[in-house]
C-alpha cells in the first residue's frame, strides 16, 4: 500500500511521528518534537517523493536516528541566522 505524500497523512502515521518523538525523550531528548521530525522527514528524506510504500514510511520513522535530526536542525538554525541582523543577536553579545 502507498502513502501519497502530497496528502493528509492518515491518523496511525501521524501516531507514529509521536512515539518516535517520545522515544526520544526517553533518551533525555527533551527539545526534539513531533513537528521537527516531520519536518525533517518531509523536507529532506522524501523531498522528492510523491509517494512511498507504508513498509518504508514506517521504517524510515522507527529507525530515524536523533543525529539526523539534529544535523537538519543545525543547518536550518544556520540558514535562518544568515538571514539577520547583528542587532538581533545583542541579547547573546556581553557588554
């Protein structure tokens, strides 16, 4: 059976996004949530894809690694800072 990724993911799927989530808290894991990993998952590991089997939506959320997460959270963190000013920074910058 395949999931078409373009639509609105069916309620077990969704669940599984929160185990994951929670098995990452387990691990002492706190700031990792529900949203980073789909999004994770949607922007970078099936960004190009319009469908996948259910076999491997499942596997590529029980297997998903929080390193992979954290390296994409990384890069967006990055990314999105390229994009300030150094006066948004002043409450980071000592006196």
């Amino acid at each position: 059976m395949d999931i078409n990724l373009k639509e609105k993911l069916p309620l077990d799927i969704l669940f599984l996004f929160r185990i994951k989530a929670n098995e990452f808290k387990k691990q002492g894991i706190q700031e990792v949530d529900v949203n980073d990993i789909r999004e994770y998952l949607f922007l970078t590991k099936w960004k190009n894809l319009e469908s996948i089997s259910m076999c491997d939506l499942i596997d590529d959320i029980m297997s998903l690694q929080f390193s992979e997460v954290f390296d994409y959270l990384k890069v967006k963190v990055i990314k999105e800072a390229s994009h300030m000013n150094l006066e948004d920074f002043e409450d980071l910058i000592a006196k």
